[in-house]
C-alpha cells in the first residue's frame, strides 16, 4: 500500500476538515495532491503533529481535526498518545502512516519494524477507537468511518517506505501557517 | 504546603483577566494551586500533559482556533520543551505565554533542582526569548498583561519567571 494512494482516496473528504500533517513525505505527498488552505504541514517539530490536533480539536469541538502522522514522529511523543486518549476529543481522527522507516533522513528502520505495535499502543494508552489497515480500501472505509463517526480514531496505515523524489514546495512555511489560521478564522465568522 | 495560594490566585486572575481559556500544564509543587484553580474553572480549558513540550503543539493548535493560551512548567520542564520552541513556535512565528516555575535558584533545598536553576536564564537568553519576573503581588498581574500582549504582538514565546519570593512562604 502507497501512502500516496490512501492519501488520494480521501483526498475530497479533506475538504470539511482541518488538517495538519508531519513534516517530510506525508507533507510532500498531500500538497502534490494540491493544496488547500485547510491544510497545515508542521515541516518540523516531530511529535507534535498530534499535540497541535489536540489543542485544536478542545478549542474548536465543532470542527472536525484529522492529523497524519507517521511511525517515527509518534515513537518521538508517546506520552502524547496518553494525553490524546485522556481527553478524547470526539472531534480528532489520528491516522498514522507506518513505513516502519525514518524515510525522509535515509530510510533507517524504526522500532516499528522490530516488533513495536504501534496498534497496540494506541490501545493501551486509551483511545477508543484504534484499527489497523493494510489495503487502500480498508484505509478509505477506515477513515471515513472515523470523519464521520463521533468517538477520537487512531489508524494504523500499514505503508511502503517509499515516498517523493523531492520534499521541498514552494509554500513558504509562514505562508501555510498564517493562511491557515486566517482560513480557521472565516469559518469561526460564517 | 506553604506554596502562596494567595499568590496563585493573583496569577489565575491575571490569566483570566487576558482572556486565556486554555492552560496546559504538568504538576509541580509551586503550581499546585494554579492548576486546581484552573481544573475548578468551568471557562478553562486545562490539558494535563505527560511531558511539556506537548504543550507547544496544544497551545499553537489554540492559537490557530483563535484561544488565548498559557504553559504552566517547572524550569526543567522548559528545557524539557526546546525543540518545540525552536522548531515549531520560533519557526512559525508562533506566540506562547510561559509561566516557568523559576526552581533552583536562591534559597533551594532541593539539591537536584539546582543544576537546572544554573541554566535557566542562560538558556532564555541564547534563544532570545523575552523573559521577566513575577516576584511581587503588586506587579504580578501587570506584567502577566504585559507579556501575553508582548507574545501576541511579536508572534513569539515569552517568559514568566515564577520566583520564590512570590510562591513560597516561609
């Protein structure tokens, strides 16, 4: 399974949520798809992808927050998962794509190919809802259920460690964010 | 416990009185107080984080909601926070109000929070963030004012350092 197709097939449901990716392939794969101004790459900072979805989700209970995640981010802020699941916004979706690699820095293995479930986890830390996919139509159905559903999802998205020949766009990074504030703000408004 | 609740009820009002509606926090004895104060405050939203630089992420995710915000952390966990400042909230010109519990300085007794109270003000310093002291009740409240409007205006994290003087009583 290819990141890049999960990411395509849920690419027009994006459209009612606000999104915020890691930083490398995920980033670089979801804007080649286009961006839009809903959509927030923290293209550092690994880890906090997911606390930044959190504060997010707890501030805005009506909106939906789907963050893309990935293996070695999640492995650097655990404790995260268990703030995640102790506050459990029914507002959060939490995929994290599994290469079992730190691809974008050389493609060095994570713990996550030796044996660390990261499905598991998830579990153990408390999330309610934690599912772990194989197949892009598994992943699709995954995350639609979790878009529409009403209970915090984390899915595991079993991937290939293979992503984009290049990692930088032409969004600058103050562009992205300040875009996206403004974006959060007319909604607030409508 | 002879940390100052009444010092702690200044700080909470000054909070309030900025329009912060969001505090993350990890316990420490200093702020004890601070953090019942704001788990008892229905308008407060507090998340009770496992390690502070989380707090980074929740408190840009407010920022971009439109939430005012503010970080209550021990000094250790400040350092704790770094690459979270650097990389995320100086990188995306993103404004943070730290309230650092200022331990290890004059007067410690604790011997193991000394080291981190030797590198406190050195470490603000080398990453140029503006930092002042909440050490009088009389003040307090201002420059709590002073900084949140500091933060706003600059887009960057600005500190409060919560002394001995003001949160303990001897």
């Amino acid at each position: 399974m290819l990141r890049l197709d999960c990411l395509r097939s849920i690419y027009s449901e994006l459209e009612s949520c606000l999104v915020i990716t890691i930083m490398g392939a995920v980033a670089a794969e979801l804007q080649s798809l286009g961006h839009r101004p809903n959509f927030f790459y923290l293209q550092h900072a690994m880890g906090l992808a997911s606390s930044t979805g959190l504060g997010l989700a707890l501030c805005l209970p009506e909106q939906k927050v789907i963050v893309f995640d990935g293996d070695g981010s999640l492995l650097m802020n655990l404790g995260g998962l268990s703030t995640m699941a102790r506050y459990r916004p029914k507002n959060l979706v939490h995929v994290v794509f599994d290469n079992e690699s730190l691809l974008s820095v050389g493609g060095f293995p994570t713990a996550t190919g030796t044996g660390t479930d990261l499905d598991g986890m998830a579990r153990s830390a408390g999330v309610p809802r934690v599912s772990t996919v194989q197949s892009v139509e598994s992943f699709t159905a995954a995350v639609n259920n979790a878009i529409h559903g009403n209970e915090l999802t984390t899915i595991i998205a079993k991937v290939e460690a293979k992503g984009p020949s290049a990692f930088v766009t032409d969004l600058s990074l103050l562009e992205n964010r300040f875009q996206f504030r403004r974006h959060i703000q007319s909604l607030r408004r409508a | 416990m002879p940390v100052s609740l009444t010092s702690s009820k200044v700080i909470y009002e000054g909070l309030k009185e900025c329009d912060i509606r969001l505090v993350s926090a990890l316990p420490e004895t200093w702020l004890v107080h601070l953090i019942r104060l704001t788990d008892e405050d229905p308008e407060m939203i507090l998340v009770r984080l496992a390690k502070e630089e989380e707090g980074v992420g929740v408190s840009a995710g407010a920022h971009f909601a439109g939430v005012k915000s503010a970080m209550l952390m021990q000094n250790h966990g400040f350092l704790a926070s770094i690459n979270g400042i650097v990389s995320f909230a100086h990188l995306y010109k993103i404004p943070l109000l730290m309230l650092i519990s200022y331990r290890g300085s004059f007067g410690e007794r604790d011997p193991w929070q000394t080291q981190g109270g030797n590198v406190t003000e050195p470490v603000l310093r080398a990453l140029g963030i503006p930092y002042t002291f909440l050490d009088a009740l009389e003040t307090a409240k201002k420059r709590i004012r002073q900084a949140q409007t500091l933060s706003e205006s600059s887009m960057q994290p600005v500190a409060l350092l919560l002394t001995r003087d003001l949160m303990w009583e001897e």
